[in-house]
C-alpha cells in the first residue's frame, strides 16, 4: 500500500467549500490538473465521471462515498491497484480544514505506488490553495 494526506486551514466556510465540490463540472476553475471534466450522473455515490488532464489521457472514476458537508470519496480502479482519494472538510472556529488522503492499494499497490502516487499529489498544496481562495471569494 501507498499512502499521502495533505491537509490546509482556511477561513473558508465549510459551507462554501462543499458547494465547490459537489458542482463537479466547476472543478477545472479550482484544479489545474483537471482540462475537461465529464459527470455520468449526480454527485452521489456510484456516478462516474471521466477527467481529462491537460496533457494527458482521460480517466474514468467513481465516487464510492458522500457525506455531504463533511467528504467525499472517488476511486480509480486499475485491476491489480485502486487509487482511493478521500476528500474531507473539518470545521474550525473561523474556517475549516481541507484534507486530502490517497491510497493506492492492491497487488501492484507497491510497485506503481511510489512513482503513481507522487504524481497523482504533486499538486495537493495548489489544488488546496485555490479551492480555499475561490470558495473564501464567494461566500
């Protein structure tokens, strides 16, 4: 297995951060690493979505698990590894703090986690920063 988690503080309402992420086809406005987004269905668990990366191929996924107000999780399922990211908000006085966690796990998990992983949360700080701005801009 795999693993990273990278956490921000925000004065960002948890509020206003949730409408962010359950609009998911506004999430190229707030993610670099995202050029097109296409959405199968609500934001609910089971809807698949494809993204596109800027110069990359697209990638099917699957939200596994809502809680709305609190996270989200989507999955990568590649056969013999699982990208798992879980997407969650922590109220504070004053704000919230955004965590993201990915595993990569299953047979392949520790041969493709240490070059797969680095890549897919490379840019966890700027993703991070730019939801926190956007969402501290519109409440």
């Amino acid at each position: 297995m795999w693993n990273y988690e990278y956490a921000l503080q925000t004065t960002a309402t948890p509020d206003s951060l949730w409408r962010r992420w359950s609009d998911m086809a506004g999430w190229p406005a707030w993610n670099d690493g995202i050029a097109t987004i296409v959405v199968h269905g609500p934001f609910e668990a089971g809807t698949t979505f494809t993204m596109t990366p800027p110069s990359g191929e697209p990638i099917t996924m699957r939200l596994t698990e809502i809680v709305p107000g609190e996270l989200f999780t989507d999955e990568m399922d590649a056969g013999d590894f699982v990208v798992t990211t879980v997407h969650r908000l922590e109220p504070l006085a004053g704000g919230a703090r955004i965590v993201y966690r990915t595993e990569i796990t299953g047979p392949a998990a520790d041969k493709v986690g240490p070059w797969l992983g680095p890549a897919i949360t490379a840019d966890f700080p700027q993703v991070l920063a730019k939801l926190a701005a956007l969402a501290s801009a519109t409440e």
